[in-house]
C-alpha cells in the first residue's frame, strides 16, 4: 500500500472509531479527533488512549493499557487488525475502554 492509500484508508478508520465513541449518550469517556489523531480521556480516571497513524511504516498504533498495540491493514478485512488477536480497531478500543471502565463496551 502506497502512502497516499495508507492515508484514505486510516483516516476513513479513524473518523469511523471517533463516529462510533461519540454515540453512546452520556459514555464514561470523552473521544477527540485533532490533527489525524484521537484520543479519549476517561472522567474518573487520569488516562488517555492515543490512536495515530503512523505513515512509515503503514499501521495504526494505539497507545492504552500502558501497552502499544500496533495494527495492520488487511485487505481481505478491510480493516485495521492487530496480527496476534485478529481483532479490528474497533474491537481492539472496545477491548480496551471495557477493560479501563470495569464494563463492556461495545463499539
């Protein structure tokens, strides 16, 4: 993928993740997409997720958990996904914001 697609195809991501954290009515958290990143900060807890692209090397990394989990476009998905769970970036901040929140969230 050339860097122009990786760019469609992130930012597309990216808008779709900041359109599905803002849905819920009164969340727990509060979702910000600035400068081709976004971030979600949490209201009981001093936390921030960070999701960015990262154009070099083609992937979406997102820092949560005091973990950096970094994701692969996949073709046949069309998606995102983190290789060693399979799981998109939107399960993946599903995965993450339940976790933080001690309750699930589905995105």
């Amino acid at each position: 993928m050339d860097e122009h697609a990786f760019r469609l195809q992130a930012d597309a991501a990216l808008d779709d993740l900041f359109r599905a954290l803002t849905a819920p009515e009164d969340p727990a958290f509060e979702a910000d997409l600035n400068n081709g990143a976004l971030t979600v900060e949490f209201d009981d807890h001093p936390v921030k997720f960070v999701v960015s692209p990262n154009a070099p090397v083609r992937q979406i990394w997102v820092s949560a958990l005091t973990t950096s989990f970094k994701l692969d476009w996949v073709e046949a998905r069309g998606a995102f996904v983190l290789a060693a769970t399979g799981r998109t970036l939107r399960e993946l901040m599903g995965d993450v914001i339940s976790q933080q929140l001690g309750e699930t969230i589905e995105l």
